[in-house]
C-alpha cells in the first residue's frame, strides 16, 4: 500500500466524523508526533463520552471498526486520516480536538510538533503555543531540552543531540563537571550549557555540516510543567516510546496527570531507548554511496548491560532512531541507512521527504521481505536469525542493495 490515498482532511470535517462515532479505532505510526496526536484525539473523545481505541504500529493500516470510525495518525491511509505531511500531526489533533469543543493540552501538542522536527509556534502550532503560554505552562529559556533534571543522564540519553558523550553518563559527567556548573541552574548557567553542546556537536568526530543546524532543535527549550522537564525533553520521551514501549508511549500520551510510576517505566525505556542507539552508532561501520550513508551497526550488542530482549524486536525498535541521528548528525548525503544484519532489519530516514516507505516496499518485495514506512522514514526486514545462528533467513544486503536502487 502506497501512502498518498488519503487527503488531509479540514480539522472540523474530522471533528464531525468523530462526534457522530459510536465507537473509534485510532492507529497511530511508530513516532512521537503522531504517538502525541493519537494522545489528544483520545482525551478529546474521552471528554466527549466517544469510546475508543488506541494503538501504534510501523506500518499502520486502519482497522475494521464495523459501526465505528477508524482514524490514522501519521499516514495518510483509509478515508480518515491526519497524515502529518505538511505539519505535525499534533497540530492538526490540536485543532481537530478544540473543533469538537475540548481544550487539549497544549504541551502534548508541543511536544508532538517538536517530535516531528517542527519548532513550537510554526507549522500550524500557534495556536497550541499561544495557549500554553497565556496558561503559563511553558517558559522559553536557554539551555538543553532534555527531559530529566539530572543533566548527564539527560544529555547521554538524548536523541536530540549527538556529542561525543552521548551513550556515555559518565563522560557526560565529565564534561559538565568542567563547566563548573551550580546545583541551581540560572540562565546564564543554561547558556553555558548550551554553548557546550553546541560547539561539542559541531567539533565532534564525523560530524556533518547539518549537524550545527540539526543541534537547534534541542537549544532554547521550553521549560514545562508537563511530566518531564522541557517540551523537548517530553517529545525525546514520546519518540522513544513509540517503538520501545508503545503501551508505555499511550499510556503516557492518554493521562493527564501521569502517575510517578508512569514517569519513571517512560524514562527507563527512554533511557535504554536512547544509550542503545547511540552505542550502536559508536560502533557502526560506516560506508558512503552516491546519495545515502549505510551505517552497518549490532543493536543487540548495544543494548548488552540494558536489559535483555528479542534482537529482532530491538533492533526494530533501535534502528529507526540510529538512522535518524546519522541523518541529522553524520551523514553528508540526504538519506542514512541503518542497518542490522544479524537481526534482518533495516532503517532508512531522509531530510526531505522522497517516497522512502514506498521505496523500502519496493525493496522488500525483490527479497520477499517486508517493508513499510512513510516519505520522510522507512524500515524493512527480511526474517530474523534463528537462536543459536548468527545469519538471518533473508539477506539483508540485497534488500539493501534493492533500496539503494529504489532511491
């Protein structure tokens, strides 16, 4: 299935399918954008007394709803869709919740368009910008958008930013212990920090000339007194969960008030989530092709010390977020691939949007595999190594060879 078979639809449009809905299915792609979106929908209906179904998914195809409504988030497919193609699909979820007469919370909203790789107040958020902060409930400041208090954690772990110390808490440690920092952060100390992450992302080893722009999303953050301590810091979380835990990723996304208990399983995972993914990087091996950077990484040997688990479920978790950060951070050409070849997966992500789902299921129906992804990111798989063997059923290296021709 092709991802242009659905037209954005106008926010009130929607809004009128689902107030008539005796029941709605929302499914959701496998990112913080359309994980956040999924989130203001659902507390829109709840509000409303529509009940309703959330899940998320890599390839998402809307379900059967019988007499119900079935809407998805983040592809544009079925006859109800908010794709998220032209602006976040949190600020369209924001518009679409106000038009059936709830106020979302805008600070979801945020943090899905930050998330997307859009900057709060652009893109059709002014609206959910203008409302938090009439609210006060975010601050623009200087520093780090990161989502813990604790600065080395939240530097090593984020997937905003790609420094020499990401992977690393205790290198992390290090370089802030030179700062010389106060335990009570001021704006001046903020901006300290700020400048350190900045000239450590752009002076680091590799680093591509998009990595001095790609590190801007993650300066200036709004301060938040959502769950986590910045929107940025809230959208890093969000992205994470939605392929690491995605029940964590709703039940964070569904909950107004989210439980102490909550917070933390959604930092754990993000946490894993984000020193996983830039450990493999550490090690990848990486080779440049006309048009696109193949970075061959080990996810399983990555998240080795972080919890045990299923290579080809991690490694469908990881790799997205490996091939994102080489893409932003790494990569001279407009699209990086990841790629696992002990697990059978790959990832792709571009800087501009190019067909990239459709190219991965192109690929994946030469090696009778399965692809999946949507303009801007893709993922494909070609069968996951028995336990005990080291080489998957499929080969990986034709399916990359295969998505390298589709490009």
């Amino acid at each position: 299935m092709t991802e242009a078979t659905t037209a954005t639809p106008a926010p009130d449009a929607l809004a009128d399918v689902l107030a008539d809905a005796p029941f709605a299915r929302l499914v959701a792609t496998d990112d913080g954008d359309a994980l956040a979106a999924a989130g203001l929908l659902a507390r829109a209906l709840r509000a409303v007394g529509t009940p309703f179904q959330v899940r998320v998914s890599a390839d998402p195809v809307p379900d059967d709803a019988g007499d119900g409504v079935a809407v998805t988030v983040g592809a544009a497919r079925g006859p109800h869709a908010i794709p998220g193609t032209g602006r976040p699909a949190s600020a369209d979820a924001f518009a679409v919740s106000r038009a059936l007469g709830v106020e979302p919370d805008p600070v979801v909203a945020l943090a899905g368009v930050v998330a997307a790789g859009s900057v709060p107040g652009t893109d059709g958020s002014g609206d959910a910008l203008a409302a938090a902060e009439a609210s006060e409930r975010v601050r623009r400041r200087p520093g780090v958008g990161i989502p813990t208090a604790d600065l080395a954690d939240g530097l090593a772990a984020s997937a905003l930013v790609r420094t020499p110390y990401s992977g690393d808490p205790e290198s992390a440690r290090a370089a802030l212990a030179n700062l010389g920092l106060p335990a009570d952060l001021d704006d001046d100390a903020h901006r300290r920090l700020a400048s350190l992450v900045a000239v450590d992302v752009a002076d680091a080893d590799g680093a591509s000339a998009r990595a001095a722009t790609a590190v801007e999303r993650a300066l200036r953050p709004y301060a938040t007194d959502g769950p986590f301590e910045t929107v940025g810091g809230y959208a890093d979380v969000l992205d994470a969960l939605a392929r690491e835990a995605p029940g964590t990723g709703v039940a964070m996304a569904l909950d107004a008030d989210p439980s102490d208990d909550l917070r933390t399983a959604a930092l754990d995972a993000w946490r894993t989530h984000g020193l996983a993914a830039h450990r493999a990087l550490d090690a990848a091996t990486t080779g440049r092709y006309d048009g696109c950077v193949v970075v061959r990484v080990d996810v399983a040997g990555a998240r080795d010390g972080l919890g045990d688990g299923d290579a080809a479920r991690d490694a469908a978790a990881v790799l997205p977020t490996v091939a994102r950060l080489a893409r932003d951070f790494r990569s001279p050409e407009p699209v990086a691939i990841a790629v696992d070849e002990t697990a059978g997966w790959l990832a792709a992500a571009a800087v501009e949007p190019l067909g990239l789902g459709d190219a991965c299921r192109s690929a994946a129906a030469e090696v009778d595999g399965d692809g999946w992804g949507t303009a801007g990111r893709g993922g494909l798989a070609v069968g996951a190594a028995e336990e005990g063997e080291s080489e998957t059923d499929g080969d990986v290296t034709s399916a990359l060879a295969a998505l390298r021709e589709a490009l």
